[in-house]
C-alpha cells in the first residue's frame, strides 16, 4: 500500500467514524481543565461559544502542572465563571436560544481526579459522570473529550468502564474521541493506550496551541499581533463587556505566565494566554469541515496521521521522526522550538505554527462579537455570515476540467455587505501545484483542473467570506475537488 492510499484510507475512517451531524444536531463535548490560568481565560471565551454544542461536562482534573497542593486554583475554581454567565445569559439568548441555561452547566460540573499528578487510582464525581455519559445508549452519537490538563480523569472513567463493563468497551469507543492540549500527565500511555488502543480511537494531540499560549507575541506574524494587543483588548473584551468578560485575565506585567518567560513585547493589558482554546476552536462549526478529518485544518489547527489513528502536529523539518511515547512539553517540536532554538530558523517556526496563527484575525473578532453579545441587542451586534454553495462540497472531475464554483446562496443575518475570497488550501490538499483561480474576489469563481494532477490528488478550494459588519466576522464552505 503506497503512503499516499494509506493516508487516504486512514482519512476516509476518520470521516466515517465522525459521522458528521447535521447542522440541527450539535457535537457533544466534554471538558476537562486542570484550571490554570489560561484554562481560565479559555473558560471565558468557552462559555461564549456553548450554543454551538452539547456540552455533557466540565470537569476539574489535575497535570504534571497542577493539582492539590501544587500551584491549584481550588476545586471549585470554575464557580465565579458560571455565576457570571448567569448574568449575562439572558442577553446572550437575545442572540441565540441554543445557550444552555446556568443551571444544567453547574449540573454538569463536576471534580475529577485532583490528588496528584497522573492519580487516576479514585473513583471521583468527574470521573464517574463520564462513565455515565459513555455508558448512556440512548445517545450514540460521537462525543469528543478534551483534556485542558492531564488525562488521568478520562482514564479513570475508561477503566471503570472496563472494570465493570468489559462487554461494552467496543461500544464506547467508537463514540469516543478525543483532543488533548499535549499528553499533561503519563496515563494516556500508561493506561489509555495500552487498554483502549485496539479501538483506533481518533486521537489529536496538540501542539500548536502555543501560537496562543504564552509565547504568542514571539509565534504570530506581525499583522495579527495588534489582535492580542493591550488597546485591542480594552477595547474589545476587558472593558464594558459584562461581568464575564471582566474576568477573563488578560497580562498583569512582571512576569506572571506561570513559570514561562514573557515576550519582551508584552504590556499590561495585552492577551495574557488561552493555550487550551484549540481544543474547542476545533469544535466550531464556520463551515471548514475540520471535523470530517484533522488533517484538513480549521480553526483549531491541522493535524497529519502518525500512528494508528492518532494525529500531530505538523513537523516542517525534513527527516523528522515522531516520538513513541508522549507529545508534550520534553517532546513535542514547536515547545522545544521555542524553548532552545528561538529565535533561529523563525521560517519552520512560521510553518509550524500558520495552522492555528492563519486564523487569529477572524477567531479574535469573532471573540469580540461574543463579548457584544453580553451587553447589546441583536440589531446592535454583528453575527457571521451564513455561506452556502450552489456547486457539491465533493466533486470528482479529470485533471483538465473547468470546475465551477457558486456561493450565490450566501447571506448576512444583519444584512451586512459581503466580501469573498476563494483560495487553495495547499496543505491540506494532496496536489502539490498551483492552481490559477479566476473571480477570486466574487461570488462565482472558476478554475481549471491543471493538467498534472494524478488520479487521487485533491484540491481543497475555500470559500471565504467577511462582512463589514463591527467587528468583521468571517465564515467559509470548503468545496474537496478529488482527481479521477
């Protein structure tokens, strides 16, 4: 089996395993976070987006970074989040009735294994509500568990599954899947792998989220860098935006990142660090289709299939080899790029990192819309465009074919006016040329198939489109062109 098919048939299970929903069904979610500071600021900007899913719970678990006694938040960390999304839910449901209610989030909150780092020996409340949700067979659907923190919660709850119930393991692994902010203690390979591995779980392991942690003033290129910016910050979410957005902790000065050394370049003020947000960015629906694969890429970044059924990070050198055993902060590239090799060599650091970094403009103004939500009326606040093409989202054609692409059926809830931009998203596709893209600026566009592409070979088209609403939000439709 060459390379090429294998990646192909590994893409084909991890769409088939996905069984993506339709847009009346949401994607189930269950978070654990080890609280953190930047844990918490992704809280804030969490609690925002929680009318785009079904969020089955949020649990406070431990890391090789926190846990009783060390450097912890406190069990009931997350409270002050949830008492201030209260207040500001009944405007937030001006914008969109999907907001589940204060009520059910705290019924969902639960404390998971706490103890010590990778602890995973007690039964806990957090774990024993996953065991509840992933026994539950009235609900098949795929459900994607991520871990802010350690794993050790999840691997608590999967062992009692198979302590108890041995006979449904098969069943619950394949609705399980799952996005880990790296491997934050060891029981993902001492227990989650070794156990559950034969299920070919889909499995994303993240690295990329530095470009929005801590480090970020060094990883984004410079015309994103005013997003995360003191005046841009003030101005967009700290200030008169409620009482959630007034706790979201944006940078104090005096080096406060928890033990990692600041940017030279940070003020008071500027964005302090939201390393755990990938793993929901992924989770948003703007019309990339991210969750039909991960290596086609979304806001939550893109990721290649290494082993099995796992997924990281692109690595950008040639000749590089994968670790065996954990993706985190002693193994995975971009932290150790960052730790001994910054600032040289800052072009792979660019590749390795645009994943996440192409999209900071339009996910920090889709922040700033969210944070108007708060406090405004609908008729006072912008709202994403819907986009919808005429043409396929799959098309089959030979190499040398005109291909005709339509987003005629695009409209702006507030009736903003619309920019388009049609573009080649070169990585995730498998056709290593250029393709010449006519109209790219209007809402019908055209290409020609180019006369090299092989059978196989895909062309990922993007349809994106802005409006000039304030702030500007942006969504998109991907159109997968494969070669016969």
């Amino acid at each position: 089996m060459t390379k090429l098919v294998f990646i192909s048939v590994i893409i084909l299970l991890f769409t088939a395993q996905t069984e993506v929903k339709s847009q009346s069904q949401k994607p189930r979610i269950i978070v654990t976070s080890d609280g953190e500071i930047d844990d918490e600021c992704s809280m804030v900007r969490f609690l925002l987006y929680t009318n785009e899913w079904d969020v089955e719970g949020i649990i406070t678990s431990s890391s090789q970074y926190h846990w009783h006694g060390h450097k912890w938040a406190g069990d009931d960390w997350i409270d002050p989040y949830l008492d201030a999304y209260e207040k500001v839910y009944p405007n937030l449901l001006r914008h969109d009735k999907g907001y589940p209610s204060p009520d059910y989030l705290r019924s969902i909150n639960y404390l998971g294994n706490v103890e010590a780092e990778g602890e995973m020996d007690s039964i806990t409340p957090g774990s024993q509500h996953i065991v509840k949700v992933l026994l539950d067979e009235s609900d098949n659907d795929p459900i994607w568990i991520q871990a802010w923190g350690g794993t050790n919660t999840i691997a608590r709850a999967l062992k009692s599954i198979e302590e108890k119930h041995p006979e449904k393991m098969e069943k619950v692994a394949k609705k399980l899947r799952f996005f880990f902010i790296w491997e934050q203690d060891n029981t993902y390979q001492s227990y989650i792998k070794p156990h559950w591995g034969k299920y070919n779980i889909p499995t994303i392991i993240c690295d990329q989220f530095w470009a929005v942690a801590y480090q970020w003033d060094k990883v984004m290129p410079k015309d994103k860098l005013p997003y995360f910016k003191s005046e841009w910050m003030k101005s967009n979410i700290l200030e008169n935006h409620g009482p959630l957005c007034s706790l979201y902790e944006a940078y104090k000065g005096g080096g406060d990142n928890e033990g990692f050394r600041a940017g030279d370049a940070k003020t008071k003020g500027d964005f302090r660090s939201e390393g755990d947000s990938p793993a929901f960015f992924h989770m948003i629906d703007t019309g990339l289709r991210n969750l039909e694969s991960p290596g086609y890429g979304g806001w939550g970044g893109r990721y290649n299939n290494v082993r099995d059924n796992t997924w990281l990070d692109p690595v950008p050198e040639k000749g590089y080899t994968y670790p065996e055993g954990r993706w985190y902060t002693a193994t995975a590239w971009g932290r150790n790029y960052m730790r001994d090799r910054y600032p040289k060599n800052q072009d792979l650091m660019e590749v390795y990192f645009k994943p996440i970094t192409r999209w900071a403009d339009a996910l920090q103004n889709d922040f700033a819309a969210r944070a108007d939500w708060c406090i405004t009326s609908f008729e006072e606040a912008n709202h994403p465009p819907i986009v919808k093409l005429d043409n396929n989202l799959d098309i089959t054609a030979k190499s040398g074919t005109k291909i005709k692409l339509s987003a005629k059926g695009t409209f702006d809830p507030d009736g903003d006016e619309l920019n388009y931009s049609w573009w080649e998203y070169q990585e995730a596709g498998t056709y290593r040329g250029i393709v010449e893209i006519f109209d790219s600026d209007k809402p019908k566009t055209n290409f020609i198939i180019p006369k090299d592409a092989k059978t196989g070979d895909t062309i990922h088209m993007i349809c994106e489109v802005t409006d000039n609403g304030k702030p500007k939000l942006t969504r998109y439709q991907r159109t997968i062109i494969t070669i016969k």
